[in-house]
C-alpha cells in the first residue's frame, strides 16, 4: 500500500502503528519502503511536478491510499486524482482521536479525489488499524 497525503497528515505514524513499531516522528525526506507499505513525502502531493513520481511508484504496490487528517480543513487531493493511478485507490482519515467533530468534509474530500472505500484512523487510540492490517494480508 502506498500512502499519499500532506506533510504532517499522519503517514509515517500510520505505517508505525500498523506494523507495530515505537512510535517516533521523523519528516520523511524520500521514498520509505516498508514490507507492506511505502511511506511517501508530503511534498509529493504538495507539488504538482511531483506527481510523476507517485505514478511510477504505483507499480510498486496493490494499493494506493489517500490520506487527509480529519483536523486539516483544506483538502489537498484534486478531484478525480484517484484516476491517473490504475490500482484501487483507499481514503484513510487520520487523527480522528484530535477531534470531536464528525469527518463529513474529510470524508467528502476523499470520495471526490476518487477513493472507493475509506477507512476512519486513530494510529494513538488504533481506532481503525486493525481494518488496514486485513487489507494488507
């Protein structure tokens, strides 16, 4: 699964919690692979000229996913951006544990980006964490 959001929307914390690891932030600088993940930079959907760079790496994976935190109110994915990737494409909502409110926008945003399912996380609480380790068996 490769993970798509904006700097500091909860990726590196997300790949954490799925596979078990000590929770540390680091700012991911480049492309991390993991065993069952790849933990893209923030920078990558920021920059439009980065997209080329998320395509490619697509082939590498059977799934991509979309990830926006629940506090950002700024959705970062274009509409329809789901479409220049020819794998099923995943929202994940993350830091749903820092708000109360419900994640009707987030879940909007990731829908019209072209997610077919999404997943609502919390990598502090594992609010969700289990759903995203079946997807990966």
């Amino acid at each position: 699964m490769m993970l798509i959001g904006r700097s500091g929307c909860g990726k590196t914390t997300l790949v954490q919690a799925v596979n078990n690891c000590r929770k540390a932030y680091t700012k991911t600088q480049a492309l991390e692979f993991h065993a069952n993940m790849i933990d893209t930079p923030g920078e990558y959907i920021e920059n439009r000229l980065f997209y080329k760079a998320l395509i490619v790496t697509s082939a590498e994976c059977d799934i991509i996913a979309l990830v926006q935190a629940c506090t950002d109110r700024d959705c970062v994915f274009p509409p329809c951006f789901a479409d220049i990737f020819p794998k099923p494409v995943i929202g994940i909502i993350s830091k749903v544990d820092s708000k109360s409110d419900d994640v009707t926008d987030t879940i909007r945003c990731l829908k019209t980006a072209g997610a077919k399912a999404v997943y609502v996380t919390s990598s502090y609480t594992g609010e969700g964490i289990e759903a995203l380790k079946k997807i990966l068996e």
